[in-house]
C-alpha cells in the first residue's frame, strides 16, 4: 500500500509501488542554532530509502551528517551542481538532474521541475539550480516542492494525485522564495491535486524562541488547510503532525 511517513521540516518517505523514496533528509536533533521540536527520526531510517532526492544545497535540505548516515550505495538524484557537495557525505551513487529531465531508478520515475528559489549552498556561492520533483511509482504522481515561491508554470505540473507542499521554515517568519500559508493555498488552486499534504513546519526552530513565538510552530498548516477550503475546495487537505504517517489511498 502506497504511504507517506512526515518525518518533519522537508524530511518525507514515500512509499510508490514497493519503493520507498526519501526527501531533503535532516535526521539530527540540531542545526546550527535551529533545535528539533518534533520526535527523533527513527535510528533505523537511514537504511530504508531505495532512493533520496535532495531538492537544492540550502543546509536545510542538504545536511551533509545526515546524508553521512545513508549507505553509500544509496542512490542520490540531486541538481546540476551539486553533487560537489552530496560528494563530501561519502556518496558513490549521485545521479545529477536538471529542470526537466526525468531520472529512473528502482521503479519509479523522477523529474527535476522549476522551483522559485535560490538553491546556492551560501549567499555569496556559486549558483545552483533549486528544483522541485514530480515522482511517479506506483500508478501515482507525487510533487515535492522542496522550497519554493509561486512560479507561473506551476498548473502545467499536472495532474497531480498528492502534492507535499511547504507552508512555512523554521523562524516566525518566512521570506522570498518560499509559501506561506496563503502562498501555499494560492499554489493549490493552480495544482489541483487529489490530495494534498502540508510540509516544511514544526520541526526546527531557534533556541528558546518557543517559548515566546509557540504558534509559528502549530498554526501554519492549519491556516493552510482553512484557506485551501475556500480556494481549493475540491482538494481533499490532510495535516499530519511531524513522525506521523498515513496511507495515499482515498478515505
């Protein structure tokens, strides 16, 4: 059966058709002042995924000490440009993909697709290219938006069975280059899929600041799921709570 674990901030594992596929994996308890508010992934994670995607080289989604917990053998499918820094993990199996191109790999089907977001590793680095994907496996398309803005091609995307969108970061605020909870609604109603999963919140968040800014925490995929009501009313919304999992199958 086809399922999708939230394992918390942009961290997923889906299950498409007997192959699981892990996102922009970020396993540890910190990084940098960010702290994990949300359950431990589980120590056996790592040598599960049959293949991880990492969505662009921002620290967040590229965690080299996690991706150092991976078997070397796992096969990695990463942007153009990147693979310099998925290297230094001790990676053997890297796999290079551009806005797109369409990758296959156990199974299923990956393709590099636009994301509005500056993928550089550091501000003043060289540029590399930040993509979303679209998975199919299983009999299903999936979009993993890693981070993103709205883009104008986003309806072309489609169609669509779950999109795991972002609706929030890991501060009390998010900027350019990223959904908010509106964003996100607005980029629901161009992607009209059957499903729908909020991601990227509750799970990091600086020392101490959860004591004075708690709802940055909580609210934004609730807000999310209210707003997607009114624009989107077809899209069935599903908010899962980070370490939580659920089937894809219809209710």
């Amino acid at each position: 059966m086809d399922r999708l674990a939230y394992i918390g901030h942009a961290t997923t594992m889906l299950r498409l058709g007997g192959t699981s596929i892990l996102t922009d994996p970020l396993l540890g308890r910190r990084l940098g002042p960010l702290r994990r508010q949300a359950p431990q992934p589980a120590p056996e994670l790592p040598e599960i995924p049959d293949v991880v995607l990492v969505s662009h080289a921002h620290r967040d989604h590229l965690d080299l000490p996690s991706l150092r917990r991976l078997p070397s053998s796992t096969p990695l499918i990463v942007p153009r440009g990147a693979s310099r820094w998925v290297a230094k993990a001790g990676a053997d199996r890297i796999r290079e993909i551009g806005r797109g191109e369409t990758i296959s790999v156990d199974g299923v089907e990956v393709t590099g697709v636009e994301a509005a977001h500056d993928g550089r590793r550091d501000r003043w680095g060289t540029e590399i290219e930040a993509l979303g994907y679209v998975i199919s496996g299983g009999g299903k398309r999936v979009y993993f938006a890693g981070d993103t803005d709205l883009f104008e091609d986003m309806s072309d995307l489609g169609p669509l069975d779950v999109a795991l969108l972002p609706v929030w970061g890991w501060g009390h605020s998010v900027g350019a280059g990223h959904l908010d909870p509106a964003r996100a609604a607005e980029a629901l109603e161009r992607l009209r899929p059957r499903l729908a999963v909020p991601i990227h919140w509750g799970t990091f968040y600086p020392a101490g600041l959860r004591r004075l800014r708690p709802e940055a925490l909580t609210d934004p995929p609730h807000e999310f799921a209210r707003l997607a009501g009114k624009l989107a009313p077809e899209v069935e919304v599903r908010v899962l709570e980070p370490g939580s999992e659920m089937t894809l199958e219809d209710r």
